[in-house]
C-alpha cells in the first residue's frame, strides 16, 4: 500500500557519521512512499529519531525528546491530524520492544540493519497495527535493498560518507557497538564504486569511507577475491573527480602494512587518520580487550609517520574504566604527550547494559572521572592549538564546502580536517584551492587564497547562497 504523496518526513541524528549516512538513506527510501524531508519537526508526518546508545547521556537524550514528541502528536490529534513517530539507530536495537513500553508515543522501532523495511513497517501501521518493531540482523539484505533505491536530487555536496563496512567482532568490554550494529560485515566492491562514481558525477570530491571497524574492510570483488582497505582505496583514488579520500574509524589491530604505505604513496588518500586507543595503560587496555599494549600503538604510530611525516592524528580516550588507578590515568597522559594529536575526542567511561565492564565492582567514582578528563581535555586541547599554530605561514589545500562566515568568504577543509575560511573571490563551493595559513582562531583557522589549485579542470558551478554572490 502506498501513502499518498505530498508528506513531510522530519529526520533528528544522534551519534555517528555512520548514523548520519543511514539517515540519508533513510530520507531515500522513504522519498517513493511520497515523504519530502523538512527542517521543522512541527510540519511532519513522519518524525524519526536515528538514534545512539554508546553512552548513557546519548541513550536519554532519545527518551526526552520523545516526550517533547509525545506532546507534539497529542496536539495533533485534538487538531484532528495525526503524527507517526519511528525510532531508528543504536537505541532502536538495544531496546527493541521495550522502547514501546517505555515510550508509549513511539509507532516504529527500527534497526540499523532493517530501516530499509520502513515502507512495509508504514503500511503495517496504517493497516491498524499498533507498535511495529523490526530489529533482525544482517546487514546484506539492507545494502542489496539500499543499491536498488532511486537516488534523490538533492543540493549538491563536495563531501560525502560512504558505508563500506559495518559492525563489529572486537567487543571491547566498554562497549554497545558489536550488539547494535551486529557482527563485521563488508560490502563487496562493485557496489561502493559504483556509490562513489554515483556520487562524483553528483559533483562529491571528497569521500569518507565509514565503518566501525574500516581498516577490517574484506570485501569481495567481482572474481569472489578478497579485497583490503589500502586495494579499496587504490581502486577509489581512479575515479577522477574524487581527489580527496578519508576513511573513519580504524582499529589498531587492523591497521596493515599496505594500509601504512598507501598515506606516503597515494597523494588523494589524506594525511589525517583518526586511530582510537582509548588508554596509555596495559593493564586497562587489556581490560578493555583491546588487543594491544601501549608500545604497539606508539611503535605503529611511528611506522605510520614515517610512511607520512606530517600525518595529523586523531583518537578517542576513556577515563575512568572500571578499576583506573591514579597511576593508569596517568599512563594515558603519558602516551599522549609521547603522539601528539591533532584532534581527539574523550569521555568519561559509562557504564552500558549488557556489557562486561559495566558488571565490575570496581567502577570509579563520577567525581574522579570529571577530574581525569578535565586534565586530559586540557592537555589534548593544548596539542591541538599547537597544531594548528604550526599551520600559521603553511601553504596547503582546501576544499571549499559552504559559505563563510561573512559574504565573500567560503569554508573548507585542510587536508588535516581543520576548519578553515578565506576570502574567496573568483571560487566556488567544490573548489580545491592552494592557500597559506594566517592565523588561527577558535572556529578554525583563516587563510589567503594563493592560487587555483585545480585550474586544469573542469568546475562544477553551484549556486548557494554565499558562493552566488562572489
Ligand atoms: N569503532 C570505534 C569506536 C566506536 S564508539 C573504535 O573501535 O574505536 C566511539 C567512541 O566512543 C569509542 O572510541 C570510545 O572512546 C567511546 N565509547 C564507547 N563506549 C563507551 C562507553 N561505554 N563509555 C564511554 N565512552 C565510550
Ligand atoms: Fe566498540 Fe571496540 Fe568495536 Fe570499536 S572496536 S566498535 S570500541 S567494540
Ligand atoms: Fe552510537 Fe551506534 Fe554510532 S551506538 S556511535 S550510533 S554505532
């Protein structure tokens, strides 16, 4: 059954790149049941919420705003209207049924591996069904579907993600992850290329591969042989319009020695690579079940640098994992100052239903954590403005993805993924643009445009508000 055209489908995003991509694909299989997406939740027909379980705050952050939700659908109905209200995502999966107890307003649950279904899950609702849930895995049946979807013309993007590869088999005892997205599963290579090409004649130069385990990537080309990360990569760097590739987030168990080699050989693949390692300490790292010790990160981290000298590091730490001493803290403290980051994301741990750590009877008091990862954000926080200091008088691409700040001015990227605004006169949005760093404030970094960085090639003219202009 088909819902009549002209509906409004509001679309909220927790957590991930990976959930930010699913979204997308959501809006695309929801666009031939009639559902053009808005920016206002209070004009929809459909509300989803894609949503995040990896730690407690991003769990309830759902549940309230599935009361404001409540409040929005009741109005409707005195209005004589009517709402439906889908939960997708990582809190989707975990709760599955229980989320319709919890959160009576709810109509849908959906899980990462099944949004596909939502079409059929809609007519169920509309036949009179109350409380449809679908939380099954694998992920193959949903990549096969999502490959026959009609694309929609959207606005143009210059960056895109890109699923190659999702779940995971690691189980780090921290951690949601392998139970809400299930077991490592890749999609064979015919299907990301043809993605990628779809999204470089869509105008996309810049693609980030995403996984939660990406370098685990063994997908299967078209003779059934197994293909890695550093082959995908090679293969993606041939499509023309692509110049810039990236690819989140990486293990560092998986990190191979091609994978290593390809940041000094191949100039499209960047030098930035995000590479978790959560803690300095090797009696916490293997209580995580990570797999390493801290010296096989360090000496990655060098083999890494050497292959790609002015590789920009990014990392995710914890603190305060069940039975963190002082000691340990200060071990992670230790091994950051030893890499350098250029970025990094840290959080105190929390504890997550289901999960082996969050059994322990050592957890360790709210108090401590604020103060380890008060210290530990201001050291990571130092290494960043150092980075990005040493930038200042250094000539280097960007890619030109949205309008400024102020008329005239467009942002980009650097290679580095720092946020960067130049007075852009005589460029576009999709330009890739040599430029040198001059000074560094707390939105980015500014820069003076010294020359067109791809003259040579034909430019894809956009209209957007700030680049109509110049
Ligand atoms: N697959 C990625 C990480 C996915 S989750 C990897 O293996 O690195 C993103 C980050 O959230 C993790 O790197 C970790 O730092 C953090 N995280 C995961 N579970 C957490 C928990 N229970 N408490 C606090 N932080 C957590
Ligand atoms: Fe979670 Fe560990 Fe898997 Fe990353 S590797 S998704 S942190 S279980
Ligand atoms: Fe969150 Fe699920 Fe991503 S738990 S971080 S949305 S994989």
């Amino acid at each position: 059954m088909r819902t009549a055209p002209g509906k409004k489908l509001f679309i909220k995003t927790y957590g991930c790149q990976m959930n930010v991509y699913d979204s997308q694909r959501i809006a695309e299989v929801l666009a031939p049941q009639g559902y053009a997406t808005t920016e206002e939740a209070s004009e929809a027909d459909l509300i989803v919420l894609n949503t995040c379980h990896i730690r407690e705050k991003a769990a309830e952050k759902v549940y309230s705003e599935l009361g404001r939700l409540r409040r929005l659908k009741q109005l409707r109905a005195r209005n004589g209207g009517s709402l439906a209200i889908a939960v997708a995502g990582c809190v989707a999966q975990a709760e599955g049924e229980e989320m319709l107890r919890r959160a009576p307003a709810v109509d849908l649950v959906v899980g990462p591996q099944t949004y596909h279904r939502l079409p059929r899950m809609l007519a169920r609702l509309e036949q009179g069904e109350a409380g449809v849930v679908e939380t099954e895995f694998p992920a193959e049946d949903k990549f096969d579907a999502l490959a026959r979807t009609p694309e929609r013309q959207g606005p143009r993007q210059v960056t895109a993600f890109l699923t190659i590869q999702e779940g995971c088999d690691k189980f780090c005892t921290f951690c949601v992850v392998p139970y809400t997205r299930g077991a490592e599963f890749s999609r064979p290579v015919r299907q990301i290329e043809a993605e990628a090409m779809k999204l470089a004649s869509q105008g996309v130069r810049e693609i980030t591969l995403l996984g939660q385990n990406v370098n685990a990537y063994r997908g299967l080309d078209d003779r059934g042989r197994t293909v890695s990360l550093a082959a995908l990569l090679t293969r993606l760097s041939r499509i023309t319009p692509i110049d810039r590739l990236r690819y989140t987030t990486s293990h560092p168990r998986d990190m191979d020695e091609d994978l290593i080699a390809l940041h000094g050989e191949n100039p499209k693949v960047m030098p930035y690579l995000h590479l978790p390692v959560q803690a300095g300490s090797d009696r916490i790292l293997k209580a995580m079940n990570r797999g390493h010790d801290a010296q096989a990160y360090i000496d990655l981290v060098a083999k890494l640098r050497k292959a790609r000298p002015d590789l920009a590091l990014s990392g995710d730490f914890i603190v305060g994992f069940p039975g963190e001493s002082e000691t340990d803290f200060e071990m992670t403290l230790a091994l950051v100052r030893d890499v350098t980051y250029a970025s990094a994301f840290s959080f105190k741990y929390s504890p997550r239903p289901g999960t082996p750590a969050a059994e322990r009877d050592d957890q360790v008091p709210e108090p401590v954590k604020a103060e380890r990862l008060a210290r530990l954000q201001a050291l990571l926080d130092r290494q960043r403005m150092d980075f990005n200091q040493a930038c200042i008088g250094r000539r280097m691409s960007i890619l030109l993805e949205k309008p400024g700040r102020r008329p005239g001015q467009l942002g980009g990227r650097s290679p580095y993924l720092q946020a960067v605004h130049a007075e852009a006169r005589g460029h576009v949005i999709g330009d890739i643009v040599e430029a040198e760093i001059e000074t560094v404030g707390a939105n980015g970094l500014s820069a003076h445009i010294r020359a067109r960085g791809d003259d040579s090639r034909p430019r894809h003219r956009v209209a957007t508000e700030g680049a109509a202009a110049l």
